[in-house]
C-alpha cells in the first residue's frame, strides 16, 4: 500500500478541480476525483495525472444526493485506504439569471442543495472520518480546503441565490476549523475571481474588457493553475498557523481603491 497522501477533490476533472489536481499530483499526492460524466470522458485528464505521478480513482457522483456523497468518501476510502484531503470545488451556476426580487424556490433549492448542503455534508462526512484517523494515529494529518468565490462577499443582484450559498460557504469554513482545530486539522477557504474556464466562456469578452478598464489590479483573467498552487502551499503546510482563513485569489478585484 503506497504511504501517499490522498486528496478527494469534487469537480476535479475541470476547470478549477482540474488544475488543483494537476498541483496536487505534483507535489506527490494521489487523487480522487469525484465528477458527473461518464468514466471514458475523463480518461485524457486522468492520463495526464498518472503521467505527473498520482495513482488516480474516479468516484462518480451528484454532490447533491446524500447517497452519492457516502458513496465517494466509500469509494475513496475503499481504493486508497486512507483520505489526508478534501478539497470543496464543485459548483453549479444558477440555471437562469434572475433579479433578487424574481429567484423562485426551485432554483434557489437546486443551488443551495449542490453549493451549500451538499458540500456541508461532504465536510462534515469526511471531517469525522478525520477524526477517527486522528484517534487511531496522532501521526495522521488531514486539512480541508473549500473552493468558494469572491461572490461571497461581492454581491449580484441577478445571482443572488449563488452569492448566498458562497457566503454560506464562508461561515461553514470557521465553524469546521473551530471544531476541527483541536485535532490539529487545518480549514481554509480560496475565493477565485474571474478564472478562464468554460464556465465564464460565453461572458469571456465581456470581462476581458472589463479588466482592461480596471477590473483588477492583475491585468489578466485567473487561471486554474493559479488556484492550484494557492491549495497546494496549503495543503503541504506553506501557510502555517493561519486555520479558518480566507485566500483571496481575484487579482485584487476586491481591493479598496480610491
């Protein structure tokens, strides 16, 4: 059985999980990855990670059914043998953009249930199967990093039910580091800007411009390896003693300026 430590990553075969695994597989961890599609359509990434080095595992899964959340954590657990990592990435966009005053409950429910209850009960799954490898063995070391958003603290009216659940994100952050620090279990949260990848592909011109007319401090849209090597350095202990934080990865888009 390899000593490695294993990161389970939720929505890790694009975008922004994608690049958190390449990081992760170069700094030796082997990977599940959990995702919806089917198995042959994620052979390429899946390739490209054994050839960085990870031995890798696909627990397909909707993040937002108790089942299939059991189910990934089983399945990990099952072919590794062990779990040093979560990283809460997957996320879906509100089905329709709508003003704050005109969101329904069907599509509030579909975004809370994926962005917020799923991804606190797959925390709270895995932080107590932390905790029993705690008990076992003092030497084991386990963190749990979440993948929120900048639209936890900077509000859209036209996607509101999204920027309530990535705030709701942030308050389940400090809740698990509180609980989970005296076992020595490390929490965070990164909270991305604007990342190039398909989700913003249809809008990519339109920001694009935006951040050539200040936008950001960083001229350029975020890439899914920028917030890679951000869950790397926390993962392997590059910012110590700094549990229940949030990273800002936005290029300075929140920055007050004046």
């Amino acid at each position: 059985m390899s000593d490695k430590k294993v990161a389970l990553i939720t929505g890790g075969t694009r975008g922004i999980g994608f690049g958190i695994a390449k990081s992760l597989a170069t700094e030796g961890y082997d990977l599940a990855l959990n995702g919806m599609r089917p198995t042959e359509d994620i052979k390429e990434m899946i390739n490209e990670l054994e050839k960085l080095g990870a031995k890798v595992a696909y627990v397909q899964g909707n993040l937002g059914v108790k089942e299939d959340r059991e189910k990934m954590v089983f399945q990990t657990l099952a072919h590794f043998q062990r779990l040093n990592l979560l990283v809460n990435n997957a996320g879906v966009a509100p089905r329709v953009r709508k003003d704050v005053l005109e969101i329904d409950e069907d599509d509030y429910d579909y975004m809370l249930d994926i962005n917020l209850k799923g991804t606190f009960f797959l925390s709270q799954l895995v932080a107590n199967q932390m905790l029993k490898e705690k008990a076992a063995s003092t030497a084991f070391e386990g963190s749990i990093i979440t993948i929120s958003s900048i639209s936890a603290e900077v509000a859209s009216i036209n996607r509101g039910e999204y920027c309530m659940a990535k705030a709701g994100l942030g308050m389940m952050t400090k809740l698990l580091a509180i609980r989970l620090g005296e076992a020595g279990i490390p929490v965070y949260e990164v909270r991305p800007g604007v990342i190039e990848t398909d989700m913003i592909s249809k809008v990519k011109g339109k920001y694009e411009d935006l951040i050539a007319n200040g936008l950001t401090v960083e001229k350029r849209l975020g890439q899914p390896e920028d917030i890679g090597r951000i869950v790397a350095s926390l993962a392997t202990g590059g910012i110590p003693y700094s549990t229940g934080q949030v990273i800002m990865a936005d290029g300075g888009l929140t920055l007050r300026r004046l």
